[in-house]
C-alpha cells in the first residue's frame, strides 16, 4: 500500500506515555476545531482556551502555528484511517475490498468522525489557493486516498473481476467525485437522501465496470 510521509510532528515533551496521552488529547481537540474553524481559526491561543490549558504548555509540544496545523492533519489522518481505511481492509481481496473501502467512506460522511464534516475536504477548500507545507499536505492525503482506491481497483481487475478495458485511475476518479459530493451533503435537510444517492451511484459505477460472466461473452460472441 501507498505509504504516507508524516507530517511535522510536535515538540515532545517527553518520553512518558502521559505526554503522549497528553499530546493525542490536544490534537484530537485541534482537529474537531478545526474542522468546524478551519485550520486558520486554529491557533495555539484558542486551542488554549478550549483545552483550559495555559498557552505556554500547549507552546511546549508545538513551537509555531504552523506545526500545530501539521500535527493536527497527521492525527486527523490517523483517525480517518481508523474508522474507514483499516476496517475496509478486513474485506476479501478484490471488488469486495474497492466496495468496502467506498462504502466505509460513506458510513464516515453520514456520521462523521469529526463535528464540522469531512477534516479533509473542508481544510482543502480552505487552502486549495494558498502554497505551502500546510496546502502539501492536506493534497498528499487526498492523493493517497485516490491511489487507494486507484490500487484496489487495479487488484481486482488482476483478479479478473473488473473488465480488462477499465481504467484503475479513470474510475477512482469517478469514485471519488461522487463520494466528494456526499461531503457537502452532510448539512444539508436533504443529507440521508444524498447519502443515499451517492450508494447507489458507487455500486452503478462498480457495476459498469463488472467483467461478464464468461457464459455470457460466449453468447456475446456467437450473436455477433
């Protein structure tokens, strides 16, 4: 699988498990806010003020905003790693996997880890126009869900259970176009029927994609 370079991390304060404890506290705290603040709004002066921690031991683990905007898409890729990525894993090889990982990532739209929606797609919008570590990666991340998905396909077709005229990049492309759409979704009055839309648009997709059975290429070919 794609590996993921890690994000600048914060300052250690220390070997101990409480400070690490410590630190998965703040940036799970970090990552809720800003997926409802925007990762701009995230600073070590409110985060401060949310945790009731004082900013010099927040300043302690992370010596600038931007190495808390870092740390907190690190962790906030872990999370969604967590609840879609690796129970999507679990799935039997091929198609049911490429499923698995589509319908996971909905399940997580319709209930999200986060209060603000999808971490990801939100903090995205917000830096899509702005250069910098911050805006690489935030990309990088979706970049890997796309090869994900990009991979799995490609998997399935080698196990012959997606037509050998698929394009693996063209329909996690399309994958996730659909799957992006069920993001804005998610505040919607409308929610459960989008998220529904967007079901089945994943399984139409994934069945179009769907080798025949060799019974019917047989009949395919003696019609012709």
């Amino acid at each position: 699988m794609l590996k993921l370079k890690k994000a600048k991390g914060p300052r250690r304060s220390g070997p101990s498990s409480g400070g690490a404890r410590r630190v998965e506290t703040i940036l799970h705290a970090a990552a809720n806010l800003a997926s409802t603040e925007g990762l701009e709004g995230l600073t070590i002066g409110t985060l401060a003020e949310r945790l009731e921690m004082s900013k010099s031991g927040l300043f302690a683990h992370f010596g600038s905003k931007e190495e808390l905007q870092l740390a907190t898409i690190e962790a906030a890729a872990d999370r969604v790693t967590k609840v879609v990525i690796e129970p999507a894993l679990q799935a039997p090889r091929g198609i049911g996997r490429l499923t698995a990982a589509c319908d996971k990532l909905i399940d997580y739209l319709a209930k999200p880890e986060f209060p603000g929606g999808c971490f990801f797609n939100m903090t995205r919008a917000e830096f899509h126009a702005r250069p910098g570590p911050v805006r690489d990666a935030i990309a990088e991340r979706k970049l890997y869900w796309r090869q994900l998905l990009a991979d799995l396909a490609t998997e399935a077709q080698t196990r012959g259970e997606l037509a050998d005229g698929v394009d693996p990049g063209q329909l996690a492309f399309e994958l996730e176009a659909v799957m992006d759409a069920a993001t804005w979704s998610v505040v919607d009055k409308s929610k459960q029927r989008e998220i529904e839309h967007s079901r089945r648009a994943v399984r139409r997709i994934l069945g179009q994609g769907l080798r025949p059975p060799s019974g019917s290429l047989d009949r395919m070919k003696s019609n012709s």
